[in-house]
C-alpha cells in the first residue's frame, strides 16, 4: 500500500543550488512527487512548524535557520513512504551518515542537514496539511 511523507529541502541546501540532484535522488529512489513548492517560511510559520520542539534547546537555533533562507516542501508517495525517506535521507548527523544518503552527500552540519523527515505515517499527514491545501496534494483518492 502506497502512502505519503514530507519532505523539505531546508536553506541550506536551497543555497548550494542542490534541489534538482536531491529530488532525483527521491525518484530514483521509487518516490512520486505528489506536491512540490519553493517557499520562505516566516518566523512564525516555522514556529508553528517545529511547535513540537518548543521546550527543546535547539528550537530557536532551528526556526531561524529554517527562516534564513527558501525551503522546499515536499510531498511524497510510495509504499512505506516514512522509513523509506528516512533511510534515504540518512541520520540527523551528517557524520554519522551511511554513504551515498541525502544527508552525508549535502548536509553540512547536524544543525544544517539538507532535509527535513517526517517521523511517522501521523506526523507525516500533519505536516503536508501544514504546507499544502487538499486541493494541491494531486493523486488524492
């Protein structure tokens, strides 16, 4: 069964101008691109965003990185669509980064690391209805 998974391609990544070889990455993977915009999110959008992280040390660090620059949400469709990005992507550290994963390719540093996961098939639902309107999510059932 296909199901669906955010992903975003954060500031940094934007700025080295790697979207397309990142994206490629998702399809040769077997991903669907299901919606896909370039945006700048305020400071309040990406609080809201990583609201979830509000009492963590990082959060503020996190909602000005994702402020510094445009991001790329995307979402996308395939069968085990959240552990399958999730591998994809690579651990939040690039370091730490299986080979020839998003993260150990174009992350710079645990606090810049290229993409942005859903963690969940619940969270994933969440987050694209935060980015996208039902109407841009193409393919719906």
């Amino acid at each position: 069964m296909s199901n669906r998974t955010l992903a975003i391609i954060k500031p940094d990544a934007v700025k080295k101008n790697v979207c397309g070889k990142i994206i490629a990455m998702m399809e040769e993977a077997g991903f669907k691109v299901v919606a896909m915009k370039k945006t700048r999110l305020t400071k309040a959008v990406a609080g809201a965003f990583y609201e979830v992280h509000k009492e963590r040390p990082f959060y503020g660090e996190l909602v000005d990185f994702m402020c510094s620059g445009p991001v790329v949400p995307i979402i996308l469709e395939k069968e085990n669509a959240v552990a399958d990005y999730r591998t994809l992507i690579g651990a939040t550290d690039p370091a730490e980064a299986e080979e020839g994963t998003i993260r150990k390719l174009y992350a710079d540093s645990k606090g810049e690391n290229a993409v942005h996961g859903s963690d969940s098939d619940e969270n994933a639902a969440i987050e694209s209805n935060f980015f996208f309107s039902r109407q841009d999510q193409v393919n719906l059932a």
